[in-house]
C-alpha cells in the first residue's frame, strides 16, 4: 500500500524533534467535569508509550482525542505533525486502533473483517488481499480464517483486532488496554508481537498492567485527575521515589521477633513490618545497611535481600491506594 | 465522497445474503397472516370496500407496510446494535470515512431491506392470491414505495441513534410507527373517519404514502401533491437523520 511521505509537523521548537504525538495545554470538560487538564506530551517516532492511570484518570478521553473520535474544549493534539481538529480524515488514514471493546463484527468472518477494514481505508484488491494473508499468517489464524469471530478464544479476537488495526499499515498504533481479559499465554503472544512492531510504528499502548508497560514500553506517563504527573522510562520513574530501601531479613529458628524489636528501635530504620521469621526493613538510605548488618552479629539470618522498587510502587505512590470507581 | 457508504453497504448486502432465507421466511409470514386473517377471514363479514373486496383493497397497503416497516426495523436495530452492542459504528470511525458516510450507508442499507422484503411480499400475494394489478402501474406505485421507504429508513436511523435502550425502541415502535401506519387506511378506507379528524389524518406522511400507493397500485392513479408529500417527508428525516447522528458522534 502505498503510504504518503512523513508529515513534517509544525512544531516551532520542541525538546522532541521527532516527536509522533505532541499534545499542548489539551483539555477535555464536560460542564464542570475537567477529563483532561492541560495536557502536555510528547512521543517519540518509532517508540513504544505506555499510558498508566487509574479508572476515571482520563486516559481514555486522551485517546479519543488523539484518534479524532472526540474533540477538545482547549489545546492542541498532533499526530505526526497534523492537527486533530481539522485534519481528522489525514490523521485517521494513518493510525490504527485496537479499542477497549471488542469491535470485530460478528457477522463477518476473520478474513472478511479485514477486508470491510481494507476497503475502508479505500485499499485496492489486489493491495489488501495479500497484506491480509501476511497478517492472517502472522497472527497464527490462517487457519481460521473463514470463520467467524464468536467461535475464537479471547486471545484469538484480540490478535484479529490488532491485525484489523494494521492492515493499512499505520504508523501510529494506538492499543487501548489491549490485554485486558486475556490468559497469561495470550497475552504475552500479544506482547511478543507488539515488540517486534517496535521500531516500524510508534505504538501508543494505555494499561492496567503495570508489567505490560514495564516489559513493553521505552517510556511510561502516570497521569492522574486529567493531568500528567510523570513520565519517564521505567528506571527513570523508579529512580523518583524517596531514596529509602527495602530489604527482607529472612532468620533461621527462633529469635526473629527479638531481632525485630532490635532492629524496630533504630533510628535508621523507617518502617518494620514481621511475617513469622521473616522482617522487612525500610531503611533511610541504603548506607544503613552496615549499621544494620552489624545490630545483626551473631543472629541466626538466612537470607538479606534487597526487595527492588516495581512500577506498581510508583504508581501507588504518585496516585494513592485509594480504590476508583 | 461515498466510499465509506458502498464499503459499509455492501458489508450489509453480504450479511443480508448470508441468512435472506430466514429473514424473508420472518417478512413473509406478518403480512401474510394478516393477510389470511383478515383479507380472507373478514372478507364476508364487510364486503366491498371502495368497490373492491376486502383482501383487495389491504393488499397494496401489506406489500407497503412489509416494505417501510423492513426498512424502519433494519436500520434502527442495526443502528443500535452496531453502535451499542458490537461497536462497530466506533471501528469504522477510526477509518478515514466520515460520520455522514456511516449514516447514509444505513440509511441505503434499510431502505434496500424495504425494497426487497416488499418486493418478495408481492412476489408472495401475487402467486397465492387473486390478487392482480396492471404491470404498468408499478411505476407510480414505485414512486411512493422508494420515497417511502426512504422515510421510514431515515426514520429508523433517527431512533437507533438517539434510543440507548432496545426497550425504548420496542415502545416507540408501538406507540408511534405501528400506530401511524395502521392508522393511514390500510385496513379502512379514510371515509371512515369522522369529518373533524380526516383532515388532521391526511396531513400525516403515512397517508399520503398509503393512501398515494394504493391508488397508484391498483386504479394506477397518481395523486402528485402525496407522492410530493412522502418524498420531501422523506427529504427531511434524511437531513435530520444525518444531522442527528453527526450530533450524537460528536458528543
């Protein structure tokens, strides 16, 4: 299919030169309801952007924004370099959108799907039949392509939506909770295949999972409330919260509430926390740890570990553990 | 401009293919029931009507009724379904077509469920009835049955696209379609009215079409200021139709 040459976008100065998707004070209200709040980001061409927050964070206002199925109340949205509010038609020739729901139509089988698909995107025949056999081959329903989309697994419809997704060739691919339902097996098949897109495609991916967007992503916005409250690459992100440590001191026998009292009183030590013999200790700085080793002399220890920060972590940090409805 | 529309018209026309022989089995048996029950049942109990025999004078109005109603029925449940239940309305809005070329591929798509249903309906009375019409008045009766079916198409659309709940549909349908086309002299001629309220009853669209059509069938009679009526009614649900659903889009 033949696609047209890059936009060159019209950022005037950007810290991102080659950015995709650029959003500028974007805002979204409803009434009084703020979805979006002034909104800034950008992503990289030919990256994978991770999206996390919790329910009702507005990502997926975001997301409809980007991909032209809702409009503003402020602001500005480009992908690759065109604006949302009235280059729709352009920008929508060039994403595509795995969505929340699943939207294959039932009537129709697999291989069908993707050709209502193909024709939509106004794809001659004899370009979109053998795109639609590599992406059948690819995403393992060669077999099944006669078939209609009721009688797939879960994992099965969610590989044909993704397929949907791609058979014009986008260069934005927007996944929006793209996993979700999914066994274990089929979503990393999901995975496997989002990484190998990495590269040809800038993929925008919004999630629950935070190891999806630890495994997949090259950089993870937290936002929260309609704003953005961070971003960054994983390590980046886990780098952000306070330099305290965590280890689990494991002990042998008897003595590990003697060692947890011990260990409890120092002034180096922020939080202590006891599961039978073992202790987990959050220390101010990881400096602490020889203070810590030699209160320890002489104790029937096991195991000292050091328990490392996930993006869970840091997400309950930036958002809270209060639960959203 | 259209493309969208063929694209998502024939997608219907290739679904209307696979399971045509159940749906005409579904269309045919309404019609024909009525048919049975009152065109023949009735026919000795009330005589002549307009100087024309029962079963006569309703069959025009059962051919135009299977065919508005297929068209009402096909697009305001494929409007809701594929809006609210499978989203598919959402997949096909991530595509560069645009939102009024999703509407009026609907709209094209009840308004041909009209045309074939009523169409086979007639194919239907015609073997198994004495019922019989010169050739030559299908022409005008073609000019109320597209317009019309148009307009109860247009009309469909509008409420797929406004009603969330498929309750909701179910009421209006009884309430407000089925109402307006029994009530339009299909089963009676508008004589029967009293004096105050035929002309309250002439002014609606489904008059005009029910009346206009039967005529136009049987006598081959044309009466332009109905067939004028039904196609700028048609005209009009077709604006509001697309209006409302770029509306409801955008939200």
């Amino acid at each position: 299919m033949h696609l047209p040459p890059p936009a060159h976008h019209s950022m005037e100065s950007s810290d991102m030169p080659t950015a995709s998707i650029v959003t500028r004070s974007l805002t979204k209200s409803y009434g009084l309801l703020t979805a979006l709040d002034s909104f800034d980001l950008a992503v990289e061409q030919g990256s994978i952007f991770g999206l996390l927050g919790p329910n009702g964070a507005g990502k997926t206002t975001l997301i409809r924004i980007l991909t032209t199925l809702m409009r503003q109340s402020r602001g500005e949205a480009l992908i690759e370099g065109l604006d949302t509010r009235n280059e729709g038609r352009a920008i929508r020739r060039m994403i595509g959108v795995v969505s929340q729901e699943n939207s294959l139509d039932r009537y129709l089988t697999a291989r069908e799907n993707l050709e209502l698909h193909a024709r939509l995107h106004g794809m001659e025949k004899r370009l979109y039949k053998s795109r639609i056999d590599d992406l059948l081959e690819l995403m393992g329903l060669e077999g099944r392509q006669k078939d209609f989309p009721d009688t797939f697994s879960g994992g099965m419809q969610r590989r044909l939506v993704v397929a949907r997704a791609l058979v014009h060739q986008p260069r934005v691919l927007f996944l929006d909770e793209p996993t979700t339902g999914l066994d274990p097996q089929s979503r990393r098949a999901v995975w496997e295949y989002v990484r190998s897109l990495a590269g040809s495609m800038t993929i925008f991916l919004t999630t629950h999972y935070l190891e999806e967007a630890e495994q997949l992503c090259d950089r993870i916005a937290i936002m929260d409330h309609g704003r953005l409250i961070a971003i960054g690459s994983t390590q980046e992100l886990k780098d952000r919260l306070s330099g305290a440590t965590v280890y689990e001191i494991e002990f042998t026998g008897e003595g590990a509430d003697r060692y947890a009292a011990l260990l409890g009183s120092m002034p180096c030590v922020i939080d202590i926390k006891q599961i039978e013999s073992k202790v987990t200790v959050t220390l101010e700085c990881w400096e602490c740890l020889s203070e810590i080793v030699t209160a320890l002399n002489g104790a029937p220890v096991r195991r000292i570990s050091l328990q490392e920060r996930t993006l869970e972590d840091v997400f309950i940090s930036l958002t809270g553990e209060k639960v959203r409805e | 401009m259209l493309r969208g529309s063929l694209a998502i018209w024939q997608r219907d026309m290739q679904v209307l293919r696979r399971s045509i022989f159940s749906e005409l089995v579904a269309v045919v048996a309404y019609p024909l029931t009525i048919y049975l029950a009152f065109g023949i049942g009735m026919q000795s109990y009330i005589g002549l009507v307009d100087g024309a025999p029962y079963s006569m004078f309703i069959a025009p109005g059962l051919i135009t009724m299977t065919a508005v109603n297929a068209a009402y029925n096909e697009s305001v449940w494929s409007l809701w379904f594929h809006r609210r239940v499978q989203f598919t309305v959402e997949s096909y809005r991530v595509t560069p077509i645009s939102v009024s070329e999703i509407v009026i591929a609907k709209i094209f798509t009840g308004f041909t469920h009209g045309l074939i249903k009523g169409f086979v309906v007639g194919l239907v009375i015609f073997a198994i009835t004495p019922f019989r019409f010169p050739l030559e008045h299908l022409f005008q009766y073609l000019l109320f049955l597209i317009p019309g079916s148009a307009f109860f198409s247009c009309a469909g659309v509008i409420s797929g696209t406004v009603m969330d709940k498929p309750e909701t549909i179910g009421k209006v349908e009884a309430v407000l379609v089925m109402p307006l086309i029994f009530m339009s002299g299909l089963f009676f001629p508008l004589s029967s009215y009293p004096p105050s309220v035929i002309s309250w009853v002439r002014a609606l669209p489904t008059t005009a079409l029910f009346e206009g059509a039967r005529r136009a069938l049987v006598a081959g009679e044309m009466i332009p200021l109905a067939a004028l009526q039904v196609s700028l009614s048609a005209l009009l649900t077709f604006v509001a139709a697309v209006y409302i659903f770029r509306y409801k889009m955008s939200e």
